[in-house]
C-alpha cells in the first residue's frame, strides 16, 4: 500500500482512510491504487462492511489537473483509474459507507455515488466542475445523488452545493458536525457489521441486480466524451488556466 492510504480492520469494519494534502486530488496511479484497496477489503473474510472518509481539508478533488497539465497524454490511464476505482466500491462484496467532508468533487462524487450510504459533516459541498477542467464523466455518479435535472444544472455550471441543500434530495443518512463523522460511520458500520456476513454480502449483490441501468455502462459512455473533449484546444487552456490560477479564456 502507497502511504496516501491507511486501513483499519476492527470487528468486521474495514476503515480506508485517504490522506494527500493538500487536497487528496489523486494521480493517474493512486486511482488504481484505491481499487486494490476496496478489492482487497471486500474480499477479506473477516470484514463485513467498509467505511472511506479522508483527513484534511476535504474529502477529494479529485483527479490531479497538475498532473495532466504535464503529461495529457495520462488521460487514457486516469480514465482507467477512475474506472476502476468506481466500480470496485459499487461492485464490492460488502456495503460501502462514504463519509464526506468539506469538498466533495470530480473524482470525490464518484467514490460518493458509488457507494451505498453516505454520511456527511456540516462543511461538506459537492460539485463536478468537469466542464470547467475540459473534461467529461461523473455524471452517471452524481445521479445517484441528484435528480435528472439538478445533475445537469450542476454539470453545466460546475456550481457547488453545500450539505445542507444536498440533505433535501435524499442520498445523505446524515449531516453532523465534522468532529463527529467518524464516530456516525463507524456506528452505522458496526451495526452493519453485526449481522450475518454471509446475508450482507448476498444482501449487496441482490440490490446491485435490482438498480436501474448498468452504472458502469452509462459512465464508460461518458468517458469516452472526455477523450473527445481533450483534442479541443479549449481543454488544455482550462487545465493551464486551473495551473496558473486564472480564468480560462476562450
């Protein structure tokens, strides 16, 4: 394990903790990284249920812009690593439990939307300003958490939205102060984590069949539009301007 992940296994929980200041944006590799990482939790017999949460000033921003500023030729494997990192919590063996903090973007509403419950702190804010880094996806995982129509409201204008807004749509269990969220999580888990391991993880696979549509499916459509979006000189003044923090100009 890279040291921008630490784990905690305790009766039957399976703590993954994300820390990369100073925003945990993660790299073209670390997205692949967190995939092992909720492979190989869902898979140990001893852990029923998962929880993720970071440390810092927020929960993700997603993928590292600086990175691919450099080398845009990495687009390929950040949308692999993204891929993958996504479909391992939505298809992982055991309930994920998300619990979010301060911002919540790009790549962090993936993990979000993913997942299966999400607990949220007071300071928490959410939104994917994919248009505005000239780049696509996400928005098959932000409509687990929105509606149709906010989903779009918010992809076309990268416009944030604070817990408390976010609490009237339905996707969070919780909003609690931020000293609090752990502590939230972790009792949702354990008592998660008391039932009958076998009964979880059929009980999982049972409501992953029974969704609408092939989660999947509809964000592989989207990422294709990334790549197409990337030949557009406009994608890389986005990524330039996002560099040298001033507005892009196009």
């Amino acid at each position: 394990m890279n040291n921008v992940f630490s784990v905690n296994i305790n009766s039957g929980i399976g703590e993954l903790v994300i820390s990369k200041p100073p925003v945990n944006a993660l790299n073209s590799q670390e997205w692949f990284d967190l995939s092992h990482e909720v492979d190989r939790l869902g898979q140990h017999p001893d852990i029923s249920v998962i929880v993720i949460r970071a440390e810092g000033r927020g929960f993700c921003a997603g993928v590292d812009i600086k990175e691919l500023d450099q080398n845009p030729d990495l687009i390929v494997k950040v949308n692999a690593g993204n891929y993958a990192a996504f479909k391992s919590i939505h298809q992982c063996e055991v309930p994920v439990i998300v619990a979010v903090h301060g911002f919540v973007l790009g790549g962090g509403i993936g993990i979000t939307g993913a997942a299966d419950i999400v607990f949220a702190s007071e300071c928490a804010t959410f939104a994917l300003p994919e248009v505005d880094r000239g780049a696509m996806g996400g928005g098959a995982h932000l409509q687990r958490l929105f509606p149709v129509q906010k989903v779009r409201q918010m992809f076309f204008t990268g416009e944030t939205v604070t817990a408390q807004e976010a609490y009237r749509y339905n996707f969070i269990e919780a909003i609690v102060p931020k000293d609090q969220l752990r502590e939230t999580a972790l009792a949702t888990a354990a008592k998660i984590a008391a039932k009958s391991p076998a009964m979880i993880r059929i009980a999982k696979e049972a409501l992953n069949g029974i969704e609408d549509g092939n989660l999947e499916d509809k964000y592989r459509w989207e990422q294709g539009f990334t790549l197409q979006a990337y030949t557009s000189p406009d994608s890389a003044e986005t990524r330039r301007a996002f560099v040298e923090k001033r507005d892009a100009s196009f």
